[in-house]
C-alpha cells in the first residue's frame, strides 16, 4: 500500500480507515442482501469450494468472515458466517494466494495491529479445520510487508520481499521455504504487481524505488525455468508514480494490470502531478505501446482492477488514492467511464477490492459494510470457455473425481491490485446443478495439474462431492473467472 520510503502518518492512515466504518459505498450493481457482519469488507479470496473468504480491515482485532452462495447459487442472497480470525497476528495490506490444495495463505502485512512494521509473519487457512497454522518467514527474512505473490504455472507459489530483491518459493507441505536473492532483478519489488503470462514468465513494472530515475519506464520478467528476472522493455510512457521529476513528491505507486483474452495486458499507472498513463504490453511480440491517459487528474495509486466476462477490463481509479473515486472500463480500443457507485465521492482508489466470481459477476469491497455485485454488460466469447472432456457420469456424495479438459486455468488471472492484494482466480471451480430442482452445488476442487493461462495443453483438477448434494439427473461444469464450460450429463447418487 505504502511504500518504503513514503508512508503517509499512521494516525491519518488509521482515521481514513475509521471513517469509512459509516460509509457505505460500491460499484454500481446489485448489494448483497445482507450486510457484511464485520466492521468493514476488504481483502476477499475465492476458495475452490465455491465460498468467499472475506477480511475485515478496520480494526486492530483480525477478523474473517465467509460469503455462501444460496441453494440457487446467487451470491446476493448468499450467507455470511464467521470464520477463523487468525490468533496470533492482524495484518492489513499483505501477500496472499489460494493455494493448489484450497487453504488460504496470508503473508507479511504493511500493518499489523494497525501498527506500521512491515512484518514477516504469515499464516495459513485450512477450510475444512476453520484453523490458521503459522507459517515461518524464509531465513534471513526480517521483513515481507505489502508485498506480491503469485502461483506460477505447476502450482508453485512465489512469494516476494516489499523492501529487497527476495522472493521465495513455499511447499506447502513442510511450510517452508526456497529463498532467492536478486537474481537479475533490477529494482526491489515494493510496490510493483505481478501479472502470469500465457507464456508461464511473470510480468512486472519497475517502481524504481531506491533506484529513483524520473525518466525510468523499465519492465522485467521472470522466468521461471531459469529462475532468473531480465527486461521486458520500456513501456513507452511512465506508470509509476515519480511526481514529475520532484523525488521528495514522489510516492511510487502503480495501478493495476490486467491480462486479456486478447493475450494482452492493460496496465494503468498513478501520477500526483496529473492524469495517469496507461500501456498494453502485447504477450506474443512482447513488445509495449502507449494507451490512453486517464481523465483530469485522475489515475490509479494502488486501486482494483478486474477482467469481465465479456473482456472487458474494469478499474478503480481516484485523484492520488484520496476520494472521489471514478470507475472505467478498457475494451481494447477505449477507455470509457462507467457509471459509478452511489456514494463513490466517499471511495478512493485504494479503498476497492475486486473479485471475480464464478456466477460472472464481480464482487466489491470498499471497507463497508455494503458489499455489491456488478453484473457486465455483454458475455463470453466460446473460445475463452473451458471445455470439458472427461468426467465421470455418476458421482456419488463424499467421493473424489478428476475432471479433465482444456482451459481450466481460464484466460486470465481475474482481478488484480497489485502489491497489497492478489485476488486471481485463474483455478477451476466444479458446479453441479441438479436437473429437477435447478438447485446449485460446489464441489471443492483441489490440486490442479496447470495454473497456465489461454493454454490449449490438457489440464484437470480433482473435485470432492459434497456430502449434502442432491442425488439424481444434474448437469456438471467447470467455471473459471466467472465462464462455464458446457454442460455434461451426469447422475448423483
């Protein structure tokens, strides 16, 4: 959220996040019917069962609470039920993932207790005990902070430093870890976003913090068969924040990156002293070019970002992260307006936390108490769609299956944020609906062969049936970000 160098004081960061307790603020949409329990909705994450794990961040106390679709599937009637607070630490602005096995890992945090540290801590979420087990920082690590992770394409996740050139890779089986120093990188990765490829590297903008340039428009990639980082090129017009050549004004902030069905990513980028700059980095010239820039003096200072179903990129973005916040959509071609939330003058940039959901819908979060569910305009593309080819047609309550196909992993990762908050999507979800009662079941789906993106290789995950689900005729499909494969015939007994 806050970087290394400038961090806006303490006592104004923790009344910006008290203020919003009254604020009820989203994206133009549909709310959910009841209001989040806890003080205020952020961090939220899609376990592979269907349920969504959702942080409270206003408060010193850690609190999580979990969104259940109803029996007819609708996340706006859904259920909220507490969940496990994690006992031993409360962070804000930290790494995270959904691991291949399903549990939630949470690492590091800006603040912990509301206190600015940059901790090293980290936990890990296991849905079926509702318990966190503490996980240990990589050796040598004394901080980890608002830092980037993400899941590479065999399942490892990796995980970055804010303040250095580390990142680390975690078996999730002993929780430990494989600790890299530098490794070709240029920069130190604070506030800096990590975007999976259809070619398996990882995408990063430079911030260049600690290495200040006011003309700096480098990008790197990481590729993960060499584990080493090397340059994506210039992306043709400055994303990070240098305040116009003044080093003392300069935050380093970035927005959001995307990646597309169209196999590119639109990044957006923040500026205090004007309209932010956007690029579209191409994944098969792997060259850059110029978008358009925002409106005014907008631009997005850390801010959500989500693919829609129909491609279509939807973005947060505010003046420097301070209210009004303004909401648009990048289609490939134009950056248009969207209508904005009701009391979006309230929300800025930061303040947002996108989601995509597997019903199609995108869930926001703005550390109210109102959590709403934006709805795009338009559909998918049938090539985008996963295609099942294999699955057993008739699946018994408790036991486990494989389904098999293409695309599982989807085209995207789904949303973003960048540091802070990495909210993807891009793992299988298993649904079942039964035929007669048109009811709606999740199957916890787990251990993935692929996380790669638009991949046309065979991919399969393996899905447990839930012991309260509906015997008889039902369809069954995978969804990933919110677009289902079609369906297949199969018999619950």
């Amino acid at each position: 959220m806050l970087d290394c160098l400038v961090s806006r004081s303490l006592s104004a960061a923790i009344a910006a996040l008290l203020l919003l307790a009254s604020v009820a603020s989203a994206q133009s949409g549909t709310p959910v019917t009841k209001p989040y329990p806890g003080s205020g909705a952020g961090a939220s994450f899609l376990l592979t069962d269907g349920t969504v794990m959702v942080h409270q961040e206003q408060n010193s106390k850690d609190a999580w609470y979990k969104l259940t679709p109803d029996i007819n599937g609708s996340y706006v009637n859904g259920a909220w039920s507490t969940a496990a607070s994690i006992p031993f630490y409360a962070p804000l602005f930290f790494g995270s993932a959904v691991l291949p096995d399903g549990r939630l890992i949470v690492e590091g945090g800006e603040y912990n207790h509301l206190q600015a540290v940059w901790t090293n801590m980290g936990a890990i979420y296991d849905p079926k005990k509702n318990k966190w087990k503490q996980v240990k920082p990589p050796a040598g690590w004394t901080s980890i902070g608002d830092a980037q992770g993400v899941i590479l394409n065999d399942g490892t996740y990796m995980q970055a430093n804010c303040c250095t050139t580390q990142f680390a890779y975690f078996n999730p089986t002993k929780l430990t870890w494989t600790a890299f120093d530098g490794n070709g990188k240029f920069d130190v990765f604070d506030e800096e976003g990590f975007n999976l490829l259809p070619s398996g590297e990882v995408l990063s903008v430079d911030a260049y913090v600690f290495q200040y340039d006011a003309k700096g428009m480098n990008s790197e990639l990481y590729d993960p068969t060499t584990e080493t980082w090397s340059s994506a090129g210039s992306t043709g017009v400055q994303l990070w924040d240098s305040d116009c050549g003044n080093q003392s004004g300069a935050t380093f902030e970035l927005g959001p990156a995307v990646l597309r069905p169209d196999g590119t990513v639109f990044a957006t980028g923040a500026n205090t002293c004007g309209p932010g700059n956007t690029a579209i980095f191409n994944t098969a010239t792997k060259k850059w070019k110029k978008g358009p820039k925002f409106p005014s003096n907008i631009s997005v200072a850390d801010g959500p970002a989500s693919i829609e179903i129909n491609g279509k990129v939807l973005i947060m973005a505010s003046p420097n992260e301070q209210p009004p916040a303004s909401f648009f959509e990048w289609d490939g071609k134009k950056l248009t307006a969207a209508k904005n939330p009701p009391n979006a003058t309230n929300d800025g940039s930061f303040y947002g936390h996108l989601l995509a959901l597997p019903s199609g819908q995108i869930m926001f979060a703005d550390y109210s108490t109102d959590v709403e569910l934006y709805t795009p305009a338009g559909t998918y593309t049938a090539a985008w769609a996963p295609v099942v080819t294999s699955v057993p047609t008739t699946l018994t309550h408790g036991n486990t299956y494989t389904a098999q196909g293409t695309q599982f992993a989807g085209v995207s990762q789904g949303a973003a944020y960048g540091d802070d908050y990495q909210p993807y999507t891009n793992y299988a979800l298993a649904r079942i609906t039964n035929n007669s009662t048109k009811h709606v079941f999740y199957c916890k789906t787990h251990d993935p062969t692929s996380y790669a993106l638009q991949s046309t290789a065979t991919q399969s995950t393996m899905f447990d049936v839930p012991a309260g689900i509906e015997k008889g005729a039902s369809t069954f499909v995978i969804v990933t970000n919110g677009i289902p494969s079609a369906g297949i015939a199969v018999t619950v007994n």
